[in-house]
C-alpha cells in the first residue's frame, strides 16, 4: 500500500515513533503513593472498619484503621443499670461471643460478691462456652472463605452454625445474646433432649469440620494466598498485646483455660493447637484445629455433667425459685429485692480475664457498695488484635491484607463497644 | 391443517432443489414455518383448534375467549410485580443483627428462594438496604451517603430493635435510622429471627407489589440529598 | 497473683530502688486474691519499666475510670501480666480533671522500652476521660468523631438518647416518618 492508498488511521498509526516509549522516564515523573479508603462499608471488611491505606503500586506501605463506626457506649449504659441488667448489654459487645462477655461480666461480680457457683452451672458454663466457640468461628471461616473466594464454605459453616444455634435456642429460647448466664450460675436447667441433641451435634461436627478441611486444608488458592504471607513473631505479638489464635500460630502457647483456668477448665483434657511460623495459614489452621478440641470438651463436659442446682442458692444473689415465692415469706421478701432494686455488691475493684475465640476478654467491674456498677470496662481482644494489623500487612500485597484482616478475626463491636 | 412430514431435500412436494456442489439440500425457509402462530388465527379460534372449531368467533365468545387465555395488567402493575420479586439487597452489615443476616441468607432460611440472594456491595447496584444492627452517630452521615447514593426506586428495611428505635442503649452514641433516612419496613427483634427478617421482607414485597406507585420522595417528605452533578461534571461527549 | 506479703515486699523493693524511689509507691492494695499497686503519675514509666525487669513483661489493659465525686477523679489502670509465672498485677494512677496530663507509656523513650499496646487503649482513654498523654505518637479520638465535644464516660457526662415515646408524650416525638 502506498502512502496516497493509507486510510487515516494507518497513517496516524504511522506517525508514533516507538522510541519515545522505549525511553526511560523524565526525571519529573515519580511515583505516587496512593492513599486508598478502604471504608467503613466494604464487603471485604468484618464490619465496619475503616482502613486507610498507603500503597506503592499494590504493595501495603502504611495502614491506618479508623474505628468508631458503632460505637455504641455500652460501658456508659451498664453504669446506668443493675448488675443483672447489665449482662443483657454487654452480651452485644462482641456479638459472635456473647456468652464470653457475659461470662467475664458475670465472673468479675462474682469475684466481688464472692458467690460461689455450683459446679453443675460451671459445667453448663463450660457447655455453653465451647458451643459459643465453635459457633464464632465458623462465622469467622465463613466470612474468610468467602474473601478468599471460597463461596460454598459460607453456607456449609451457616448450616453447622443452624445446629448451635437450635441449641441454644432449647436452653434458654433465644438464638443470640441469650441471656443464659446469671451472676452465680445460669438462669436456667437445660431441658431434657438437651444432652442428647448436644451429644448428636459432636457426634457430627467433626466430620463436617473434616469436610471444611478437605476443601480448604490442601487447596492450590488457600495455601498460596495463606501460606507465608504476613508472619509476626510472637515477641513482636506480646509487645502489641496481641493474644488468642493470633498469638498461638505464631508458637506461643498461651490459652487462659490451660495457664489459669476458671470455671472447671481444668477438670477437662483437651490440646491446645499451636502453630510454628505465625503467618495466615497458621492462623487458619489454628482455629480450625481448635473446633475440634471445642468438640472434646464438651463430650466430656455433657459426660460429666453432675446433678446441683443452676445457680448459687445465696437467695441474696439469686433469685428463688417459684415454688417457693408461695410458701416462704423470706424468699418473697427477697424475690421483691432482687427484681426492683437488684443485688448489692461491696465495694472494690476486679479484672477479671477469660479465654475468648479471639483472645483474652476481661472485664474490669468496679463497684461503690450500690446496686449498679460504677465502672463496667470490657478488655476486647479485637481492640488490642487489631494494632497488629499494620504490623502483620506492611510491606506485602494489597490481595493479602485482605487475607491478613480475614485470619484476623477482628469483630468491630467488641473493638468499638 | 395437515402436517407433512418429509426429508428434507429428497423428492417430494418441495420447490427447492439441491446444492450445486451435492451436500445437504437447500430448503425454502418459507416452507418450515409450518406452525405459524398468527395472532389473529389464535384469536378467531381458527384452524388451530380443529375441525370442531368454529371458523372464527365473534362478540362476546370471542370476548370470553380473550379473557380465559390472556392476562392484561397495567404497565405499572408489571413493573411492580417485576420490582418487588427482584430486590438487590446492599450487602451492609453493621452488627449483631448481621449475624441473623447471614442466617437468612443460609441453607435454613434460604433468601435465595424468593430471589434476593444477590447481595450487591456496591450502592449504585442495590436498591435495598437492610440496616443490620446500630448506628452509631459516626456511622449514620456515611449511612445517609449510601442511601443517597442507591438508583430509585430503593427501599429501606431497618432490621432489629437498635435502628428501629434505640433499642437496648439508649445513649448518647446511637442515633435511630428513622432521624436520617425514611424507612420502609421496621423488623422488631434484638437480633430479630431470620423469620422475622424474611417476615419484614416479604411485608416489603406486598407493599411494592400493591403500590406501584414509587413516589416515596412525596410520601417521606425526602428532597435535598439527591445527588445530581454539577453541569461541569457531566462526562465526556457531552 | 501474688499474695500479699509478695506484694508488699514487691512494693518495699520498689521503694527502695534508684530508679523508682518512695515518693512513687503511694500505696499497695490487696483484694480478692489480686494484686494492686498505686503509684504517682510521673514515675509511671519507670514503674512499669522496673515491674518489666521483676517478670511482668506483657500489658493486658490499659484503662481509665472516673472515680467522681471522690478527688482525684480520673484513674488510669494498667493491667500488667508475667506469662511464665501467670502472675498479674495492676497498676493504678489518679489524676485530677484540672490537669490531666500524663506520661505516655506507648513510645520508647530514653528511659527504656515502651509499650507499644498502649497505643490505641490510651486513645481510648483520651477520647472517654480527657486524659492528655504526653508523648503519645497519634492523640486523637478514636471512637467518637473527631469534632467531638466532651469525654462521654465521665460520670459527670450525661447518658443522653432519645426520649421514650408514649402516648402522654407523642408531640415529642421527632424524626419518625408518617
């Protein structure tokens, strides 16, 4: 084709002379970071966390969370209310763990008052505790998946979550933030059927948990967007005062039901999953592993079950029973106390820690000698988890700070409160 | 009519005649449409229905015979039903109630068998938004910039006692979703049972299925926060 | 824990110290089995520094009380914890509302190490009580909104939140669509 016989295009085509691409670039042009807001609504975040983010190209330069987002003052509101009507709101904290916040709750009032709780209600604690675990983190592998691109996961942890939650439904009627546990025991005796539909769900949940692993455990995309990125050393952890499932992938085996164990942790044999290096798979692996052990203690929880009352028989502390409001003057006169003005607590001051799916949960109540706390402070384990966050994602790709925040676990209402 | 079945191609009644090069016959288009629907045919009950139909039907047998076969509606009736059997839900969670949430969406209480399992995370593609859990008064200038940013018509479900009204904090830090955005539906529970969700939901559907008429910026007194952009603005080729 | 008498002696040594001295050691407390110990809130940094050399390496908690009405009102609480012998101890510290400024024990100063978990605890306890920490890295509020005024979980602070509606005080009502 001649020039004359060119259409317009080629001939334009003709006049970019290739070698200014070739060329290396003026020294005016450098390369931006750029500021990303990862914000408060984004699918990939677990709930409303807000990142800012640094990157050079797609690698993570700087992280910055911005938190708040609901931020419900629930420390303020339990001041305003008596002890027993607290634990309704501080079981919304960190909603995937309810019955751990109101097992801290109820433990640090109990340090105080100095109720004893019978062992009866601890095993039932204990019950209710591991089911809560397990329950947490299948939400947290399913929401992982999902960010991964694992779709089906979600709704198989969904369906397992079904059973747990029917469970708890059968305890104490209500599917979340149940209100079961009480300062001195639980609220209620589980019904009959309990035992035997909490012995059919361990019956199946390790295969199904062996199901999850079959997909995920040795999938090409699990271990390539998990296995090395974003390992912390666990000294580096300690400093930030990170605990939980964080802390023991990264080798350290640190769990509050084995090192100070409340509650009759310690009449059961159970592991504690450790892992070695510290990065993403460990993490995921660690709680994996952990659904099982959750398993076993309560088989041998539902076992050992002894017969006692469900709660402290101090008639001061607890309510008594309805049978007896008819007959016994004493227990009327102290039914009327406890529901109008609530229990009174002598003074002082209590930290008391336990061990949640996400690390030590502690509640630091402190109380004047009236019938409402003065101070009801919730320690979340997502707060303090989440300053490792730019630690562990810095320096790597954007793809696996996504992967980081999933293996995380962070649970915005406990970090906010 | 009488159906002829023959091959195509070989002998017969058809006009056509073979490819020059000996492969597969051509045949005349016009010859397949043997069934051709016409509509008036249908109408007049022709000779579709055999030979025990009358040839055509007039007044009201024909009348009848519309309103047996035929389903007329409004266009705002259709689009309606339409709408309301295709809500794209905002994937927005906010707190405990997004944990019900995902339990709707699951295997037991399956959002996916009435058709709104497609949760879109962004707002330019959703056009309901289930306020799952509390609003913080950080959070609710955000929340209002998402309404604003969703295509009408939209719909606003606040699940859960915390958003309906205060719920169980009823603090400094909370703010009740109805003092910012008009919402549709309120779904009582803290956190209400995917039932209760699915209840509010499907009391939704019958409001947009019965209501065709989408004028909700009248209804809620809604003016102001629409965002229109600025002639400058307007892209390119304008 | 430790139990009292390893507490007091713990808070003899303290005393006695070069780096801690008396004037820090305001008191010790021991209830329910747990450990407390009060110091002045200038030495809070080499108090912490010197718990850190005795074992107590990791920081649970740092969190703030109000201890209206008694003086000085703001208390802060640092939770401090030593794994290998599951042993904690608390610190505590008051400061009044006139002047609430304190050492930030988060960055590392010339006195030693710092402790980098007090980061966003200390926000917290900025944004909620109004305590100032100097030298902290990134002061500002965390869980309120940035133009935020007052410091909510002072118990002076009201809880504030909508009025309840019945039906004697319906016209209150506002916000609420027709």
């Amino acid at each position: 084709m001649t020039a004359g016989q060119m259409s317009e295009y080629r001939r334009r085509e003709e006049s970019i002379t290739l070698s200014v691409v070739g060329e290396q670039p003026a020294e005016d042009t450098h390369e931006e970071l750029l500021t990303l807001n990862f914000g408060p609504h984004h699918p990939a975040t677990h709930g409303v966390l807000r990142l800012l983010v640094t990157l050079q190209g797609e690698v993570v330069r700087s992280i910055k969370p911005v938190i708040g987002y609901v931020h419900t003052g629930i420390e303020k509101t339990a001041e305003d209310k008596a002890y027993w009507k607290v634990i309704p709101v501080v079981e919304r904290m960190d909603y995937l763990s309810y019955y751990f916040n109101a097992m801290a709750f109820c433990g640090a009032v109990e340090t105080l008052a100095e109720v004893e709780v019978p062992k009866r209600a601890q095993y039932l604690r204990v019950i209710h505790l591991e089911l809560n675990r397990i329950a947490s983190h299948l939400i947290w592998l399913g929401t992982s998946a999902l960010d991964l691109g694992a779709v089906s996961i979600f709704l198989y942890c969904l369906r397992e979550r079904e059973l747990i939650l029917d469970l708890f439904e059968m305890s104490s009627g209500a599917r979340m933030h149940t209100r079961y546990f009480q300062v001195g025991g639980v609220i209620e005796d589980i019904p009959a059927g309990f035992v035997e539909k909490a012995r059919a769900f361990t019956k199946v949940m390790p295969g199904r948990a062996d199901q999850y692993g079959a997909i995920l455990n040795a999938n090409q995309i699990i271990l390539e967007r998990l296995r090395g990125t974003c390992a912390v050393d666990a000294d580096t952890l300690l400093s930030l005062g990170v605990t939980g499932p964080l802390l023991r992938a990264a080798g350290n085996p640190w769990d509050l039901r084995k090192a100070a164990p409340y509650s009759s942790y310690d009449d059961f044999d159970f592991k504690i999953p450790v892992g070695t290096v510290g990065d993403n798979y460990d993490r995921f692996a660690v709680r994996v592993a952990e659904i099982y052990e959750s398993v076993k203690i309560i088989d041998q929880a539902l076992d050992g079950l002894p017969e006692g009352p469900h709660i402290t028989t101090d008639r001061k502390i607890a309510l008594p029973p309805r049978h007896e409001l008819a007959t016994s003057m004493e227990a009327l006169i102290h039914h009327f106390k406890l529901v109008t003005e609530g229990f009174r607590v002598p003074p002082g001051e209590v930290y008391y820690p336990i061990e949640s799916p996400r690390g030590e949960l502690a509640c630091f109540v402190r109380s004047d000698g009236s019938s409402k706390p003065a101070r009801v402070h919730m320690r979340d384990p997502s707060f303090v988890n989440l300053q490792a966050l730019s630690h562990m994602a810095e320096g790597s790709y954007i793809a696996d700070m996504i992967a980081t925040l999933a293996m995380l676990d962070p649970i915005l209402g406990g970090i906010d409160r | 009519m009488e159906i002829k079945r023959e091959r195509v191609g070989t002998g017969g009644a058809g006009s056509s005649g073979s490819d020059a090069a000996g492969g597969v016959p051509l045949v005349d288009p016009r010859a397949l449409r043997v069934n051709k629907h016409d509509s008036k045919e249908l109408l007049r009950g022709g000779e579709l229905l055999g030979a025990t139909a009358p040839a055509s039907m007039d007044g009201d047998e024909l009348e009848r015979y519309v309103h047996e076969r035929v389903l007329t509606t409004t266009v705002e009736k259709a689009v309606a039903w339409g709408r309301s059997n295709s809500f794209f839900p905002l994937a927005f969670g906010l707190a405990c109630c997004a944990m019900e949430q995902f339990q709707t969406a699951g295997p037991r209480m399956d959002i996916g068998r009435f058709g709104f399992e497609a949760f879109r995370a962004s707002p330019r593609q959703a056009d309901l938004i289930i306020l799952a859990g509390r609003v913080s008064i950080k959070m609710a200038p955000i929340i209002r910039r998402l309404y604003d940013q969703m295509l009408e018509p939209k719909w606003a479900i606040s699940m859960g006692a915390c958003c309906s009204s205060m719920g169980v904090f009823n603090n400094y830090a909370l703010v009740p979703a109805d003092k910012f955005m008009p919402i549709d539906v309120h779904v009582p529970g803290c956190p209400p049972r995917p039932e209760g969700l699915m209840h509010g939901i499907l009391k939704l559907r019958k409001m947009v299925q019965d209501d065709p008429d989408a004028g909700w910026r009248e209804r809620y007194d809604a003016r102001g926060t629409e965002e229109i952009l600025r002639d400058e603005q307007v892209g390119p080729g304008a | 824990m430790p139990d009292a008498t390893g507490l007091e002696l713990l808070a003899k040594e303290l005393r006695e110290s070069e780096d801690v001295g008396a004037r820090a050691i305001l008191g010790t407390l021991h209830f329910r089995g747990r450990a407390t110990l009060e110091v002045a809130p200038d030495n809070i940094r080499a108090v912490l520094a010197s718990l850190r050399e005795r074992g107590y390496t990791s920081m649970m908690s740092v969190h703030g009380v109000d201890y209206y009405p008694h003086e000085p009102r703001l208390g802060v609480h640092y939770e401090l914890l030593d794994m290998s012998s599951v042993d904690r101890m608390t610190v505590v510290l008051r400061v009044s509302t006139d002047e609430p400024v304190l050492d930030s024990v988060t960055p590392d100063g010339e006195d030693g190490r710092g402790w980098p978990t007090a980061d966003h605890q200390e926000r917290e306890i900025y944004d909620m009580f109004g305590v100032v920490f100097r030298g902290h890295p990134d002061l500002r509020r965390i869980l309120m909104p940035e133009d935020y005024e007052g410091h909510p979980q002072r118990r002076d602070f009201p809880v504030g939140g909508e009025p309840v509606i019945f039906t004697h005080n319906e016209g209150e009502s506002h916000g609420v669509t027709r």
